[in-house]
C-alpha cells in the first residue's frame, strides 16, 4: 500500500521506510563502521539522496526518508528534475573491502539544485532516475547537522503555504442572572492557524511510534483561541464582597517539556514554536500578521482585587489558547496544552435581580 501524499505548492511529498542496501565497508579494515541505504521510491516520488550510517543494522521499517515529486494538478515550471549526470566524490578503490562501492554528486539541470549524494554498489555512475533535484525557488540554505557520517541535510526544502492566521476579534460574551457560566467554560471557539509537515519536522526519522503509522507520515499542529471563564463570583446578599484572584499566562516549564516530550514541538517566549526533529521554525504560520513578538508564551502572573456589589455576579473572563498536536490522520493526538494568552482580566457585571 503506497504512503499518503500531501502538496505544498508545487511539491507533493510522503515519506517512506522502504530502502535498497547499497554498500558498506566490510572488510576495508576502517576504524569506523559504514553503509549506504537509498530510500525505495513510490511511483514518481524519489528520495533526495542516499542515506550513510555509522554502523551495521537492517534499517527497513527502522528509519524514514523523504520523498518527493512534483504536484501533478501543478502548471508551469515541475517542481523536480532528474540530474543531468554525477561527478565521481570518492570510491574504494584497494580498499580491500568487500564491497565495490563509490560515491557520486549528482549534476542539477539549471535552475534547479540537487540535495543529496548518491550512493553506488560498483564503481559506475548512478542511473539519472536514482533521485530528484529540486527547483532553486523551493530550496533555501541551511546549516547542516554536523556528523560523523555523510548525511543529506545541506539545504532545507520550503513547502510553500499561505499564510493563514485569523486574527480573534470576537468581544467578551454577554451574560445575563439566568445563564451565569462557571469556572472553566469557554465560549467564541476560534480555529486560528494549522500546519501539516512530515513527521521528521517534530520526531528523529528513527521514531518507532511515527514508524508504525509511516502509512500516513505526517503530523498536524494548531491552534485555537477562545473566551475563558476563569472564575465567577455570584453575591446573592445585600452587603458588598471584596476578593482578589490570580491569573497566570504563558507556557510554564513544566508544560513545555510535556509538549516536547509528546509531540516533539517546542514552545518559548524567546523563539516562540518549532519542531525538534528538524529544529524548524513554526512562527511563520503561528504569528500573527501584526506582530512577531512571542511574549504570550511567557509565563508570569498578575493579582487582581476586585468588588462584587450587592446582588450581582461579576465574571471573570481571559483569551485562552489551546495547541494541539496530532497525526494527521486523526487517528492520535500527541498533546494538547492551553494557557493564557495574556494576563488582561476582563470583568462582566450581571445583575441577579
């Protein structure tokens, strides 16, 4: 059964944890242990380039790549393009190993860039069908992970999507003696912003759990924001009430470690979201159009007094936001955390007679 795909623009992408052994160092008497693995393409999906581990193991159903190919309901320009040829980087020649095996640099049409080195079980070159390259306008640089072993993190692919944040405008909720809400209810439910990436934006490409659902390999994370009760406070006497109560907003420690535990996505006041398996920004989708600040997110709390007058309900009322993470499918959600947008108390006074 093919894995789901999704389209970002031009692209359309899925991931897989089918691969073809291709070589390794067995009997080169190297200090380190070395195989090459190329991703199993998925119809005219191709992977970016082979995969180099520092050790032997079996890695189908144990790691997962990325594929890619174009959007066919796409018009224009694809968004991938075979390599033209390869440039020969190094091959084993009296290594006394094993295995012939070379490793090749593929040759990207113009306007286009390739972003993986391909792997060889001999020393000739690699069919041109091995792998895509990618159109320039899709790619941006990056800093690569460093590592021990070759790997394919030398640019990131931009999967473009619009900017969709709705902005929450709805006002306080009005109330009257004979719907007085209670602590906790929440009211004007607003979606805000949604985003869907490959599972390896959140998760290492080793994650077992994200492995055993490789069939649909993507995860979704948004946000929603409504009016929330903090607390309500009925005086059904004839003498005034004074109180104070606290409101904590932003994402305490405690929270956030729970959120990257679960879901593999960090939240800060000091770079607001991202995913750790790729240690991607999320802000561009998760921030609103009017500002790029990330304070909401920063835990602090304010201690508000208050007077309730006789015969009256004073509500307490504050913007609360939920972010969810989930398989895209639906079929799990990894966490949900809520907090307060902000410390603003916004009190409603409702007459009980």
């Amino acid at each position: 059964m093919s894995n789901a795909t999704r389209d970002y623009g031009d692209l359309r992408v899925t991931m897989t944890s089918a691969f073809n052994w291709v070589w390794n160092d067995k009997g080169s008497g190297a200090t380190k242990n070395f195989e090459a693995y190329h991703p199993v393409s998925q119809g005219d999906l191709r992977p970016l380039g082979s995969l180099g581990f520092s050790s032997y193991n079996e890695r189908n159903g144990k790691f997962a790549a990325l594929l890619v190919g174009k959007n066919p309901s796409s018009s224009g320009t694809a968004a991938v393009a075979s390599p033209t040829g390869y440039d020969l980087i190094w091959r084993d020649e009296k290594s006394g190993g094993d295995h012939d095996g070379s490793f090749w640099r593929p040759r990207a049409p113009s306007g286009y860039v390739s972003l993986g080195d391909v792997c060889s079980g001999s020393w000739n070159a690699p069919s041109n069908d091995k792998i895509w390259c990618v159109r320039a306008d899709l790619v941006q640089n990056s800093n690569h992970f460093k590592a021990k072993v070759w790997d394919d993190q030398k640019s990131v692919l931009t999967l473009p999507n619009p900017k969709r944040f709705t902005e929450f405008t709805a006002p306080p909720p009005e109330f009257t003696k004979t719907n007085i809400p209670k602590g906790g209810d929440i009211f004007n439910h607003t979606a805000q912003c949604e985003v869907t990436l490959p599972f390896t934006v959140y998760f290492p490409p080793s994650d077992a759990a994200s492995l055993r659902s490789i069939n649909y390999p993507f995860c979704q994370l948004t946000r929603k924001i409504a009016w929330y009760v903090h607390t309500a406070h009925t005086n059904n006497s004839g003498g005034q009430i004074s109180d104070s109560t606290t409101v904590t907003k932003g994402v305490s420690k405690t929270l956030s470690e729970e959120m990257s535990h679960s879901a593999g996505v960090s939240v800060s006041a000091s770079y607001g979201i991202k995913g750790f398996g790729m240690d991607v920004s999320l802000n561009y989708q998760f921030t609103s159009t009017t500002s790029s600040s990330f304070t909401e997110y920063e835990e602090n709390s304010r201690t508000q007094g208050y007077t309730v007058p006789p015969y009256e309900a004073t509500i307490f009322l504050s913007k609360r936001i939920w972010i969810q993470a989930t398989r895209a499918d639906g079929s799990v959600v990894l966490k949900e955390i809520n907090f307060n947008a902000n410390d603003d108390i916004h009190l409603v006074g409702v007459s009980l007679k």
